[in-house]
C-alpha cells in the first residue's frame, strides 16, 4: 500500500514537472518490482540482437534496438568469444549442461576441481570454493562462518546478499557509515568494550565485510585503511569482488591488485562469476584450512547441485584468456580497454555538468537523478533514442538519491560511448539534472 502511494505521488510530481503531454509510463526498477502494464524496459522480455549484450538489445513490443549501459559485462565475455564459446560448447556436449548432482554426491567433475585451483590462483590465495549461485555464495558461507556470540560488522551499503547472511547468521550485526573507515574503528572499539549482550563476554569472533567496488555507488573500497583497523582489533575482513575481480587492477586481480594491497592480508575473498567472465556462480578464496572447513559444513556445497560444467569451463577460459594462457593478448586489450571507456565516458559526463559518483577506474557510474520523479523520464527518454540504462531508487537507494546506475564494458566501442554520451546529454537537459556547469567545449 505504501509503495503503491508512493507510485502516485510519483506520478503527480512528474506530471507537474513535465506537463500533462506526457504519456507515462513507469519504471517497475524503481521498487524492484513491476508495476501492473507499465511498459518496463528492465521487466520486459529483451530479445538480443547481436552475440554482444552490450551492444543490441531489443526490448519486445518495442522495435528499437538499444545499446545496452546497464550489463555487467565488463570485459565483454557474455559474447560470443574465440577462445571460451567453442572450449564451452565442447563442455556442453561432453557434460551436459547440468550434473544434476551436488558436489558431494557425484556433482564434482575434473572440471570443477580445475575451476577452484584456477580461481584461488587467480585472485592469489591457497584455495577456492566456487557455488551455483554468486547470491547465495553470500547468503550460504556467512551462516556457516559466523553464529551465535559473533559480531558482524557491515559497510551500511553493502549488497543485499550480505545482508540476508548476515542476518541469517545469528551473530549481532553492526553496521558502518559507508566506505568511512575512522566510524568503522568506532563501532568497532564500542562494540569490543560492550562485549556480547547479557553476558558481556568478549566476541568469540569478529568479521568486517565490504565490497571491493559498490555496485550503487561505483565506488572503491578504503580497503588498505579498513585492513589496518582490522589488524588492530583482530577482526577477519570478508571482501566481496563480485564488481572489481576481472574489472579493475593491470592484471584485472580487482581491488587488492589496484590499491597495492597483499592479499595474504584479506581474510576470506568472495566474488561472482556474472561480471567480468561472462559466466555464473560464485567463489569464497582464503586458507587451505577455511576451505577445507567450509567444503565439509557449509549447505550450499553439501546440498546444492554443483555449477554448470559449461559455465565452468566457461569462467576458466576467461581466466585464461586474461592471464594470457590462449596465447593472444586479448585478455591485456580488453583489460586497458574498460580502464579507457570508463575513464574516458566518466569524464566526458562530467564534463556535460552531471553528477557522476564513483572513483576512475571504476566501470560502475552512477549519474544522480535525486528526485525520483526523474526516473521514468529519464530512462524513457533514454530508451527512445535507442540507449537503455537502468535506473535505482529507494529501497536500494535512500528515498532522494535516485540514480541511473551506467555500466560500462570493455566491448563498447569508443562510437557508442559518443553516441551513448549524446543521448544522455540530451536528455539531461530535457529532464534537468545537469546539477554542475557544463566545461566549454575545446575548440
Ligand atoms: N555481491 C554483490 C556486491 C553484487 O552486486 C551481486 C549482484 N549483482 C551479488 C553479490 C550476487 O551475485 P550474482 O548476481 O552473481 O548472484
């Protein structure tokens, strides 16, 4: 009832903004849910136009293609791919695209060992886990690590997925401004000097989880001073990579290999396999000790069919094609590349006078709306010149900082970038949220 009020409010606000000509239509993204025969890009079946999801999109009973800014293909491996596609192909043929078992009951196959070697020496720890499921490598291994009598420290905007294991735990959870290491060090020494609630006993276990970079916010980590406040009050660091391994650093390593960080110093590193390697699943590296622990209790290993064989297979090839291993240099190309278009496109936005949160380097660029009126403007007006991007509010948001969230990958060219940034300029002006003065064009 309240969401739905606030759809109708939405609606007068817009109507008031942009004049009864307007036809509306709304954003079912706004909420995360679809809202009865709104026209929703993000909801809508999308059909793929070329083997590239960053490039054609066509949104059903619409007959425009779109270039597509809001995948998470950074590296463009969600392609068809040299390299990966005939490796996962054969796979398929060879496996079958499930084992229908779980990794305990016939669900291990050679390549699902070749997978966790190859991801722990990727990412440079002793050993892996990889699941089905990047959501759930979360919302599984944090029950199993953490419990009762445990203190769980969370970065106020980390991912949804963190927050259900968190919470699911058992543990307290405590939660930190985000990305502020000094309130960090607070909660942290408040918490120690309280000790558990009732009984007043020291914690029997201390983690810090951030994000490497935040998928809301493209912003990267204060990982080197949050390692250091967790040395002094030993606590372990949980870093979740799911938007920064493959996408930032010169080896695409992530944030540890960006900001100079010893990853003997992170405790327990957890990322996905959706972003950067065009794949599915997810993976926790840290000790031989923890992963052995957590291969012989955690449920979604003992109880969930394993990952797909030839999503696998999938994940190893783009690994190799980065470090190299196919023989090409296509792995370094596509590394600088995404640093060059996200450089390169954030820049140019702020340029144009918009607000563009986030670090460079970062492939994850919000571009502030704040009033959620602006939202179903700006991505339909977006969507008709043919540049579809998605759009985030509140609940994953704070009610007024509305945002289009872009995302940028490796395989837009630098024309679509162009023509991409064109559009949004356009409509930037049309629907008023060039917060900042426009740069006067070089001549
Ligand atoms: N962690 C973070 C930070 C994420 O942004 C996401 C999803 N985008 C996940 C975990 C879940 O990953 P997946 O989509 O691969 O299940």
């Amino acid at each position: 009832f309240y969401i739905r009020r606030l759809y109708l409010r939405i609606q007068l606000y817009e109507m008031d903004a942009a004049g009864p000509a307007i036809k509306h239509e709304f954003h079912g993204d706004c909420f995360n849910r679809p809202i009865a025969s709104a026209p929703d890009a993000w909801f809508d079946v999308v059909e793929r136009y070329s083997n590239d999801y960053n490039k054609t999109l066509k949104l059903t009973k619409k007959t425009s293609r779109c270039l597509n800014l809001g995948s998470y293909n950074y590296l463009g491996f969600a392609a068809s791919d040299e390299y990966c596609t005939p490796r996962a192909i054969e796979t398929l043929k060879k496996y079958s695209p499930s084992t229908c078992s779980s990794r305990v009951d016939g669900g291990t196959t050679d390549l699902h060992n070749e997978l966790e070697e190859c991801v722990a020496n990727f990412v440079g720890k002793p050993a892996a886990i990889v699941f089905g499921m990047g959501y759930v490598t979360n919302s599984a291994i944090l029950p199993v690590l953490m419990g009762k009598g445990g203190l769980i420290v969370s970065d106020s905007l980390n991912h949804n997925s963190i927050v259900n294991g968190a919470r699911g735990s058992g543990a307290r959870v405590c939660v930190f401004q985000h990305n502020t290491p000094a309130h960090l060090e607070e909660v942290l020494r408040e918490k120690i000097a309280e000790g558990q609630p009732r009984t007043r006993r020291p914690w029997k276990k201390i983690i810090v989880i951030v994000e490497g970079i935040y998928s809301m916010e493209g912003e990267l980590c204060k990982l080197p001073e949050i390692i250091a406040i967790c040395k002094k009050y030993k606590a372990y660091t949980y870093l979740d990579e799911a938007h920064s391994i493959g996408a930032v650093g010169k080896t695409g390593r992530g944030v540890c290999e960006l900001l100079g960080v010893n990853t003997a110093d992170v405790d327990i590193m957890m990322g996905t396999f959706t972003k950067s390697f065009g794949s599915c699943g997810g993976y926790i590296s840290g000790s031989k000790e923890l992963i052995q622990y957590l291969k012989y209790t955690c449920p979604a290993h003992l109880y969930a069919t394993s990952i797909s064989p030839p999503a696998a297979q999938q994940i190893i090839c783009a690994i190799k094609v980065l470090l190299g291993e196919d023989g090409s240099n296509r792995g370094a190309q596509k590394l600088a590349r995404i640093r060059e278009n996200s450089n390169f496109f954030r820049s140019e936005l702020q340029k144009m006078g918009f607000e563009v949160l986030g670090d460079n380097d970062s492939p994850v660029m919000p571009i502030m709306l704040y009033n959620p009126a602006k939202i179903p403007a700006f991505s339909r007006e977006c969507l008709k010149q043919n540049v579809a991007v998605v759009t985030v509010a509140f609940p994953a948001t704070p009610l007024l900082l509305a945002r289009a969230r872009i995302c940028i990958s490796a395989s837009h060219t630098r024309e679509d970038l162009i023509k991409a940034l064109e559009v949004i300029g356009r409509v930037g002006d049309l629907v008023g949220i060039k917060y900042f003065p426009a740069e006067p064009k070089k001549a």
